[in-house]
C-alpha cells in the first residue's frame, strides 16, 4: 500500500488507496456511522492505464467535479481520474515525462485550486518540477519546469508541499539526498477569471486584465484582452489573445480553427493536447502572407500574425516540444486495444540528458584485476571518500524557471531557507545557503 486518502463527494465520503501490488488505484465508501468501508471501484494497469510503482496522488474539487492527480515512478507518468459521486474512478488524462520536463520517477505530486485555477506540481528523481494547470475536463496543460542547479536542492525530489499565501502560489520542496528545504514562488497577482463555453456555439467571451483562462465551445469567439491568457481552442472557434504572452491550447477536435493575432516570440502555439504528437515534424506548416496554416492529422489552424507578416516553422515551435507526451488511454475493457498510428521521429543529436553535478569532487573507480586461476584473491583495499567542498552562498536564486515564452506565464522565483535546516536534517550544526549541515 502506498497512500491513503480520504475525500468527500457530496454526503458521502471515500476512501482511496494506491496500492503498489495491482498497480492502481480503488476506492471504497466509508459509512458515516461506523467507519466501515464497502469496495466500489478499481482502476489502474488492468484496465488500460500507464501505472506502474503508483507514488503519490492528490485529491482536489474543480469544475464541479472530484479529481485525483496521481503519480507513478515506474512509468514516470501523471494520470488524472474523476471521482464520481457513487465512487467510481474514471480517467481522464495521462501524459508522460519528457526531455523536457521534470517528472520522471515521479515522487510527491499536488493540487491547489486558487479562485477557479488549479496548478498542479509534481517532481521526483528527475531533479527538478513542473508545473501544470488543470482543465475543466481535466488535462493537464504544461505551464513550466525548472531544472536542478547547485544550490536550487532539486536532486531527487522528495516531497512537495503548497500553500497560498499573500496572494502567492508557495512551493515547498525537500530532497531524498540533500538536506534543507527550498522554496518557490508562484506571484498569482495577476490571476483572472475561468470563462467556459457553455456548447451551444457562436457565442463571444472576452477576457479582462488578468491572466485569464478561457474554453471555447465550438464556433465560439474568444478575446483574451490584457494579461497572460489561456486559451483552449474547439471545432470551428475563433481565438484572439489581446495584448500579454497568450498561450492558444488547441484540441484535438477536428475541423478548422483560427488564430486571429499571433504574436512570434511572446504568444506559445500548444498541441499538447494531440495524443503522441511529439516533434514538430509531424506537422504542416504553410506559411503565408499574413501569417501561416497548420496542419496537424485532421485539423486545420489557420493563424493571422498580430503584425500582418508571415510566420514560418521557427516562428511557432522552439526545437523541441516543451511539454510532455500526452499517451492514448485504453478503453476499461483491456480486450479493447486502442493503437494510434504514430509518424517515425527524428532522431535526436543527444540521446541523454545532461545532468548538474553538485560535488566539487568526483569518486574514480579503480580499475579491475584478475588473478589467475589458484591465486589468492587480494583482499579489498577501501577507497577514501574525499571530502565535500562547500557551495558558493546562493541565499536567493532569482531566475525564472526555463528561457522560453512560457516563462512570461507566472515565473516561478526560488529561496533557498538558510534557517530551520538542521531540524530537517536530523542533525545539529549550521547550515549553508546549499541547506547541507556542517
């Protein structure tokens, strides 16, 4: 068994488990009167889910709806279920660790609503965290990730916890090999409202001067206004961003849609939403006068630049995808294999990853031996660990989480606490701004 949780859902209350063994996730419903409890629902690998070594999950209510954002370090993916009121599970999204994001062997995953908004943020042995909002229907859309640096105390990540507090989103985060806590910050100042289409069609929802997020119906018109908006496309929707560094997220519906005012450099085309769409070229751009036409399987964006000028494949879309894959579900029926045919990838110059070294020092290995046959074997002779050589004081990084556009949406800014460590630690002593004890 890996957690326990328990959540309300109307009069009743829940009790979900992710346990290791089934490699899922069940609920049961506890009776209010004696705390007995009555299995309802299993959901998990056996029926068509990537969960595997199931680590951590978070509960929060959104969008009238029960949700659950769980994270499995085996399959290093985040799968979002809704918790219907008779206490079954269903799935409604699942996306898998990229190059680059920071979830892999995901280890402490949370959710924290603020006025409508969900973000979400999850880390693990990938040395580093990405943040996520959640939709209505609830995918999970990338916002940013930071990476570990020295001193940022992002190696292997642990736990994570959030709180909101003087209007910012707090992030609290520990490592399973370094001591100390650092601190993040999201500045929600600016946050604006949630706009959601209501499905009739044709309708026009316009943004304020925060940063809003707004959900097209089909055909609906939207105008984000000032700030940095949000907006999440449909059949046949019309989007325009306004001033502010728009993020224009567009569904994998089908049909036509258009970008009225497509700023190259500020404003962010995201396709996250398409299942296994996972370079660049595996779309179409066309450019044209005025802007380009994107064609992506069967859907066609037809895209104005805000400065009337053309807009070419590097206008759109950096060298890589910067959010994670997004993996086809399987129907609860696993007889019921649903394979999407998947257009063969470029292959990338780096196959690895590169890793920060935070030791000033670096162990060699001695080299092997062999005795011939009959020989004594020499005994071991143990190699001296050499000793840590402190960081440099970082007491404050201030740097935005990745150098892109996303970066304009709600940049993250780090603290690494210098006091309170050694409680943390287990141990008495001081403590540098790198959180380790001396």
């Amino acid at each position: 068994m890996q957690h326990l949780d328990t959540v309300e859902v109307g009069t009743a209350t829940y009790l979900l488990a992710a346990q290791f063994g089934t490699e899922g996730i069940s609920s049961y419903r506890m009776d209010n009167a004696t705390g007995a409890l009555t299995h309802v629902d299993d959901i998990g690998a056996a029926q068509g889910l990537g969960i595997n070594a199931p680590t951590d999950f978070e509960t929060v209510t959104a969008f009238g709806k029960t949700w659950v954002i769980m994270g499995s370090a085996g399959t290093s993916m985040l799968n979002v279920l809704e918790l219907e009121a008779d206490g079954t599970l269903t799935a409604a999204d699942q996306i898998m660790d990229t190059r680059e994001t920071r979830f892999g062997g995901v280890q402490s995953v949370t959710a924290t609503e603020v006025d409508g908004h969900v973000f979400v943020v999850a880390g693990g042995a990938d040395d580093g965290l990405s943040l996520f909002t959640l939709m209505p229907d609830g995918r999970l859309i990338h916002l940013e990730t930071i990476e570990h640096t020295p001193g940022a105390g992002l190696m292997n990540v642990g736990e994570i916890e959030t709180s909101v507090v003087g209007g910012d989103l707090q992030i609290y985060v520990s490592s399973a090999t370094d001591a100390g806590l650092t601190r993040f910050r999201v500045d929600l100042g600016d946050l604006g409202d949630v706009h959601r289409g209501d499905g009739d069609g044709a309708g026009t929802r316009s943004g304020g001067a925060g940063d809003d997020l707004m959900i097209a119906g089909q055909s609906d018109y939207l105008r984000g206004g000032d700030g940095d908006d949000i907006l999440v496309g449909a059949q046949d929707a019309r989007l325009s961003g306004g001033r502010g560094a728009d993020r224009f997220v567009m569904s994998e519906t089908g049909g036509s849609s258009r970008i009225l005012d497509f700023t190259a450099g500020e404003d962010i085309l995201d396709l996250s939403s398409y299942v296994m769409l996972r370079s660049a070229a595996q779309v179409e751009v066309n450019s044209n006068a005025s802007g380009a036409r994107v064609s992506v399987r069967d859907t066609v964006i037809d895209i104005r630049s805000s400065n009337g000028m053309s807009l070419d494949r590097d206008d759109l879309f950096a060298d890589e995808f910067q959010w994670p894959d997004r993996i086809p579900m399987l129907d609860r029926d696993p007889t019921q294999v649903f394979v999407p045919e998947i257009q063969p990838l470029p292959v990338p110059a780096t196959t690895q990853r590169p890793m920060a070294n935070t030791n000033a020092a670096e162990a060699v290995l001695p080299e092997i031996e062999t005795s011939s046959p009959g020989a004594p074997t020499p005994s071991p002779v143990a190699t001296p660990t050499p000793a840590p050589v402190p960081m440099p004081a970082a007491p404050s990084l201030q740097h935005p989480l990745c150098v892109t556009a996303v970066a304009r949406q709600r940049p993250l800014r780090a603290e690494r606490q210098a006091t309170g460590l050694t409680a943390v630690a287990g141990t008495t002593g001081s403590s540098d701004a790198t959180g380790r004890t001396n």
